[in-house]
C-alpha cells in the first residue's frame, strides 16, 4: 500500500496500520474501539473515492487507517 504522508513522517520508524473490510458495523466497531484514548485524525466517513475511511493514532502511538469498501467492488 501507498498513501500520502501530508504531516511528513516524524520520530523515525513509524509505522501506520491499514485495515479493510466491507462490514460496516464492524469495522466502525473496529475505528471506535482503536480510537479510545487515542486521536482521531481523520473521521470515519464516506471519501471522494466512494469508500469510507478514518484515521486515528491509538493509545500507544500507532497509526491506523480503517477503510470500509462497498460490498461490490
């Protein structure tokens, strides 16, 4: 995977976790549960691309994207 990096990268050996599914409870289960006591940086919500998708840095200091695809791509 390959994605932009608009803060640019800091503290050297970041990493930044993606996860995928189409189950949309879940996932946002997944996005909510991550999210506590950690920060949002990008809301779960529907993007330009046709999916939704969030960003957040957990309570440990990792990076996470949760993407939710539509059911037929």
């Amino acid at each position: 995977m390959a994605s932009d990096n608009p803060g640019g990268v800091t503290g050297g050996g970041r990493i930044n976790i993606c996860i995928w599914g189409d189950d949309e409870q879940r996932m946002t289960e997944f996005f909510n549960a991550l999210a506590k006591g950690g920060t949002v940086e990008m809301p779960l919500e529907k993007q330009e691309w046709g999916d939704a998708f969030g960003g957040l840095r957990d309570r440990f200091g990792v990076d996470w994207g949760v993407n939710i695809g539509t059911k037929d791509a």
